[in-house]
C-alpha cells in the first residue's frame, strides 16, 4: 500500500473515530437521547444525499445524512446532529413562498437554542446576531428589505440548506407521527434530570419516588380514578431501567402474582399516554386475565386482552393511547374469549403483533405470591374491583363501557361448571312436558291400598314426537376414556331429566356408522374406543342431515376430542362437548362445554 493510501485510510479512520464520539455525546443528552432513538443517523460514501461542504443534512421523515469522511471535532459533530434533532423536534418542515430565508430564519433559532444550552462546539467563527426570536418573526424580517449576510452560515451543510422535505420516507420507517410531541417528552426527561442533580439525586437512581411521571400517573389513579384507585395502591412500581431490561420489557408489564408494575423509564410516552398504559397494566390484573387464560395460548391470549382493553380505555377517555398499541374496530363489543376464538385462526399475523411488553412478549408476566401471604388474589382483585365500580359511578367520575360492567359484575361470580351450562342447553331446546293423571297406568302406592284406585302420573306419546337430538361421537383412540364416560352420564342423566325418550346416534373413527336411535342410557354402554385419532366429523353430521327420520329442528351435540377437521352444520343448532384444554381447529358457531376430569 502507498503512503498516501496509508495516510488516507488513517484518516479516514480517525473522521469515523471523532464522528463517533461525536454521536455518543449526543446520546448521553437526556434531551437529545429521545429524539435520536427515533431518528435515523446514516454516514455512507455510496448515499448522495450528504453535503459536499458541511458535515449534514436532515430530511422530513427524520433521516440524518452525514459526510462520510470529513475529519471535525467529535464536539462539532454533536453539535450538527442536535442541530439537525433540534430541526425535527421544533417542526421546521414548513412550506414556505422563500425556502432559503426560512431555512436561515430556523438555522438561527436552533443555534441560538444551543449556545444558551451550551452544549457542542459551533461550526462558525463568527457570534450569532443579537435579537433572534422565533422562526416566524425572524423570518419576516429576512424577508423584508434588511441586510442578511449576518444571519448567514450557521447551518450545518455550509453554503446547501440543511433540511429537505422528501415526500416518503425512505430510511426510517420507525419516525414518529408528530416530533414536536417527541420534543416535549425530551425537555420533560431533560427538566427531570437537571432537576435530579440539583436535588443530589444519583443520575442512576430509578426507584420509585414521587417526582417521577410513573409514580405521578399511579398516585393519580389513586387520587382521582375511584374504579382502579385501590388496585393502583396495592401494586410496587418498578422504575428500574436495569431491570425492565433484563426482563426485556419495552414499555410495561405486570405481574398480577407479585403485584408489581413495571414501568420503562426510557419509554417516549407524555403524561396522557402514561396513564393509558398504567390504566392498561392494572386493567388486566383486576380482571385477572392471568387466571382466566385457562388452556389457551399465552401470547395469542394476551394479545385477545389487549384489544379489548384498548378499545375500553379509548371509550372511557382515560389518558391518550400511544400510537402502536393493538386496537381493531372489527373487534367491538367482544370479550377477550370471543376475540381469541378469531385469532386463532390466523396465529402467523398475530404472533407477529407486539403488546406493551415487546414483539412474541406478553405483558402478563407469571409470579406467585408466597405460601405463607395470607392473600387471596382472586377475592382481593374481585372486591377491590367491585367497590371501585360503586365508588366511580357515585361519584360521577365518568363513563364506562357496558362490557367492562358485564365483566366486573361476573367476577363477582365463580365459573358455571360444564355440566351446570350442559343442563342449561337441555333446557333451552326442551320445555318441560305437562303431564296428566291416568287411571289406566296404576300409581306405586297402589299396591299398599288395594281398595283405593290411586292414578299415575303420565306423558302422552304424542307429547314425546319430535323430542330427540343427535349425537356425533368421536370415538377415535385419542378420546380419554374417563371424560368420555362423564360426557356420556351427564347426557343420559339430562335426557331422562327432561323426558327425552331417545338420541340419534352417530359414531365416526374412521368412518361414520349410524347406530340410528337410542335410549340416552344405553350409548354408554356401546361405545368402543378405538383407531388413532383425527377424526373427520362431517360424514356423520351428513347422515344427520339426509336422515329423513331426523327432525329439522332437532338440535346435534358433537363429542370429540378437538383433533377433528372443520364441521358445517347448515345452520343447524349445535355443540361440542370437548376437554378442558383441547382447541377445536375452527372458530366454532354452536357453544361450546368444556368437560374437566
């Protein structure tokens, strides 16, 4: 290699050098740190955008274009980026009738910002010009008739203007919607740590005080937000940066278990959209999303709660959500259960969703509370909950969704067993028969008065026309023997219940045999488990359906195991009867009973 090779490459290493340094200073900046996670710094010889004279350029969609090789003072370097952010941050992409006078009138108004900040080192030699206001005014008076070489040449692209307005984003796809709001937040984070040395405050020093805005959002809701007031007062906020990174939390989370909240302090959020969130963390603990997941997937279920946690918060108006929260209109006025019955069936996209935790994170974090706590969650969150709701409406503290009320007031009830919602189906498709007294059918007592005709409580035959239902059965070897035969009790014990006099019948493994009708009581005893599983269910539910002996109306009952193919009823009234834990492969359209062991 030459020396002059060797000379160039030194120095081009030592330009990467100070641009880096350069950059880290920037980073550092609590007011400059957040507006630089959002940009995007790029210094490649094969980018043309770069100026010839100068070190860079910033465009509209929040792109930073630096000379790839021009050797400043890694203080000069930080002084042109947080010149450019300071672009960004203050909205200078305007259109404007003079593009050259407003670009002088913003490059006075940053640097003026940054000399009273005293942060960098100036790219000029001469002092900035006495009496700089605002962009606005300043650039009506460039406009004017007045001498202008003294508002010249504190750009950071020499003689070029520093900003472009590009109509697409063509680098950073991450910027923000609105950086002045950006901008807002960082003088907040700067005023907090400026504030924070005064006071003698290690800069490391995260825990939970009140002069954080975490800590301010949760002694609001304590203060003036009755329904999660006491909920907001049981749960230890963590603050720690250290920590939310181990844990890779992005934003916030909550483990419901331990009764902890985390909150990332690095997290771009105003006081608005913090107490969305925090609304949002203690929202899936009081309603006990964590406990209610039962057999479902973790994230896919986590993901079903947050839909409908935002859409609950965007209806009440507390705080501002941020922008990416998951929130689809399609999904109003679901449950958490029904929304997961739907995503389900597209798992590939919704995995790729994220929550306030991360990307494939949910935000309900696992944690148990010690043994030895004489602490009942379940009763705690319920009658806090409970007496939050009483409070917030005697107050007037605002509206609430009808769905959260529905589910606040449930959570003052314990689940309805399988068989408890079985029997409810029974009732719903068969109304009790009135029966008569016959003297033709003698009573029981008869025999002990012989001299006394005592009647007999009878059912007309005709009553009893039409009083049916189907049952397909899977009766694969993936079927546990033992719910199967509990399935089988609970059917024969409803059907005697409510004078149904028999069932038609349809076994399917590997392929479908109609038994045609039976006593309720009587299936138990002829079923054989056999084959490997996987049954196709709809060669069954077509031989119920071409039966000309099978009422229309008459309701199926389907008994499987889950690991079957999708099943079409034809509008029919229908259900499955399933484990607790199994999934059907479909959204199912009939109800649907888990059976638990």
């Amino acid at each position: 290699m030459s020396k002059a090779k060797q000379k160039s490459k030194e120095q081009n290493d030592i330009a990467l050098q100070y641009f880096q340094t350069g950059y880290a200073l920037v980073n550092q900046h609590p007011l400059f740190r957040v507006l630089l996670d959002a940009a995007y710094v790029t210094r490649r010889k094969d980018h043309s955008c770069y100026p010839e004279q100068g070190l860079c350029i910033v465009e509209s969609n929040g792109s930073i274009n630096c000379h790839p090789t021009h050797r400043a003072e890694p203080e000069q370097w930080a002084r042109a980026i947080a010149h450019c952010l300071l672009h960004l941050g203050m909205e200078h992409f305007m259109q404007q009738e003079r593009a050259p006078e407003w670009n002088t009138a913003c490059d006075c108004v940053v640097e003026k910002f940054l000399t009273d900040l005293k942060f960098g080192k100036a790219l000029y030699d001469h002092e900035l010009p006495q009496g700089i206001q605002d962009e606005e005014r300043l650039y009506a008076r460039l406009c004017g008739s007045m001498d202008k070489s003294e508002f010249m040449g504190f750009g950071t692209a020499g003689l070029e203007a520093d900003m472009r307005i590009v109509p697409t984003p063509r680098y950073n796809w991450n910027a923000p919607k609105s950086w002045a709001k950006l901008f807002a937040v960082a003088l907040n984070a700067a005023v907090r740590s400026a504030v924070s040395v005064v006071a003698g405050e290690l800069a490391a020093d995260w825990q939970e005080s009140a002069s954080s805005p975490a800590a301010r959002a949760k002694e609001w809701f304590i203060s003036n937000y009755p329904l999660l007031g006491a909920i907001a007062a049981s749960f230890k906020l963590i603050n720690d940066p250290l920590i939310c990174q181990r844990m890779e939390i992005s934003i916030a989370a909550i483990s419901p278990g331990l009764r902890e909240i985390y909150i990332t302090p690095q997290a771009v959020l105003d006081a608005e959209e913090l107490r969305f969130v925090m609304a949002h963390e203690f929202l899936h603990a009081a309603l006990r999303h964590d406990a209610r997941k039962e057999w479902r997937d973790a994230y896919l279920w986590n993901v079903a709660c947050d839909y409908v946690i935002n859409q609950w918060l965007s209806e009440m108006g507390v705080g501002e959500r941020p922008d990416g929260l998951l929130y689809d209109e399609q999904f109003r006025g679901l449950n958490a259960e029904a929304i997961y019955d739907r995503i389900i069936t597209d798992m590939r996209t919704y995995r790729k969703l994220a929550t306030l935790r991360g990307v494939g994170l949910g935000d309900i974090l696992p944690g148990e509370i010690s043994e030895s706590a004489d602490v009942d969650l379940d009763s705690f969150y319920r009658r806090a909950l409970s007496q939050g709701l009483e409070y917030h409406r005697q107050q007037g503290r605002g509206y609430l969704p009808e769905g959260l009320v529905e589910e606040i007031r449930a959570l003052s009830h314990p689940p309805i067993p399988w068989d408890v919602e079985l029997a409810r189906w029974f009732d719903e498709h068969f109304t009790p028969i009135e029966k008569t007294r016959s003297y033709a059918r003698p009573s029981r007592r008869q025999s002990s008065t012989p001299d006394i005709p005592r009647p007999n409580w009878v059912v007309s035959k005709t009553a009893l026309d039409g009083r049916t239902f189907g049952v397909v059965l899977d009766t694969s070897g993936s079927m546990d023997r033992a719910l199967l035969a509990n399935a089988l009790g609970a059917i024969a014990s409803y059907s005697a219940a409510r004078d149904v006099p028999a069932a038609r019948v349809i076994f399917c493994d590997a392929e479908a045999y109609d038994a045609g009708y039976m006593q309720p009581e009587d299936i138990a005893g002829t079923v054989k488990v056999k084959g490997r599983g996987g049954t196709v269910l709809q060669p069954g539910i077509d031989l119920l359906e071409k039966a000309d002996d099978f009422p229309e109306d008459a309701p199926v009952l389907i008994i499987t195991d889950a690991e079957c193919d999708k099943v079409m009823l034809y509008g029919r009234e229908h259900a499955f009867l399933i484990p607790q834990g199994a999934q059907l492969p479909f959204v199912p359209k009939g109800k649907v009973f888990r059976m638990r062991g």
